[in-house]
C-alpha cells in the first residue's frame, strides 16, 4: 500500500457510475414525444460527460447561447430526475475497488459536476452514500470543474492535503481540475471519454484502462 497517497476522490458519471443509459434514455424519451427517431446508443454515451448541455446538443442540436435551450434542459433534467434510477449502476469492478479501498482504510469520496438535487438521492440509491467519506456536488462550492474549488473543498472535508490525493475522473476537465489542485491525477479510459481531446493528451499522471489499474497504479507510487 503505497504511503503516499492518503485519500481517492473520484468523478461520479462515467468513472464509479454507469448513468449512460438513464441520460441518453431521457434524450431519446424527449425525441419520442416529438415524433422524432431514437438515436443510437453509442452516440448519445459519448456526450454524457457534458450532462444535460451535451445530451441537447446531440439530441436536438440546440447549443446553449440559443432561445430553445432553457425549455429543452428544463425537461430533460426533470425527465432524467424520474427515471435516473431506473438502470444506472456502479461498474463492477469500480465496486470492487471502492471494496479494496476499505479494506486497506485508505478513505475515497465523490466530487461531482451534477447538481445536489441529482448527485445526492443517486449515491444513497446505489449503497455509496454511507461508505464515501463526502461527496462533493456541482453547485456545493459556486464553482464546478474545472475549477479546482470542488476538489480543494472534498480535500478539506476529509481532513487531507491535496497533494496527498488521487483524483479519477473520465473527463479532461476532471484532470484539469485535478492538476489546478495540486493532486494526482488519473484518467479513467473505462468512462465516457467525450469528443474532445483524446484522453493521452490530457495530461494526467496515468490513465488507466480499469478501475483494478487505479490501484495498481497507486500501489506504485
């Protein structure tokens, strides 16, 4: 167990969670009642890391700075609120690690860019909630990331330094935030990734194929 390394904060979407299905099944709910196609799977998993911005976009092709944006993402988000339980999940071997982290009393919490309202009724749903030592939401500080306040306020609530943290995340904000304060980062290749920069020009300290290699990699340092 490496010495180094104090505590573990992780993203939630993409990186301990699999809420693809119930974010791209409220676009296509949305398409349906317009009449409109469902769009494929693959397609709208890409932009999950954008949340609702990113599901309009791909959805409706309606950027924020445009007069329809407001009413689509009212909707979907209250879409997504009654049916985000429905078949979103930890990934598997996330589980594992958390399990493993535990077991070594190494403490991991979440920070999150979803808002309270959303973030908080899913990690009690899917069991996390008593086990994460915080959780850290989007509007918890006034900043989300790539701010690194979120992550400096997880840090304190811990009772951590930052430099002795880890910080995953499957999106180049999640590394940004990570690098601005002054933690470890690593990338989470497993998650949703996006349409942006490829993630080995992100700049993490490690990017790591499956949560098992987080540890592995910790374990290293």
């Amino acid at each position: 167990m490496s010495r180094l390394v104090a505590a573990v904060l992780f993203d939630l979407d993409g990186t301990l969670v699999d809420s693809a299905p119930d974010l791209a099944g409220a676009c296509n709910d949305m398409r349906a009642a317009r009449g409109m196609e469902a769009l494929r799977y693959p397609v709208l998993r890409a932009m999950v890391g954008s949340g609702a911005r990113g599901m309009i976009g791909m959805g409706f092709g309606i950027s924020p700075t445009e007069p329809a944006y407001d009413l689509l993402r009212d909707e979907f988000l209250e879409r997504y609120e009654a049916r985000m339980t429905r078949d979103t999940m930890v990934f598997p071997e996330a589980a594992r690690l958390l399990e493993r982290l535990q077991q070594e009393g190494r403490p991991w919490g979440i920070v999150t860019n979803k808002a309270a309202r959303f973030a908080e009724p899913l990690v009690r749903f899917l069991g996390l909630a008593d086990v994460a030592a915080t959780l850290v939401c989007g509007d918890t500080t006034g900043h989300s990331k790539p701010h690194p306040a979120p992550l400096l306020e997880a840090a304190r609530r811990m009772a951590t330094r930052p430099e002795t943290c880890v910080y995953v995340g499957d999106d180049h904000r999640d590394v940004q935030a990570g690098r601005a304060a002054g933690m470890w980062t690593v990338a989470a290749a497993w998650g949703y990734l996006g349409n942006a920069d490829p993630v080995d020009a992100w700049g993490a300290d490690a990017i790591c194929a499956t949560p098992s290699d987080v540890l592995a990699w910790i374990d290293s340092t």
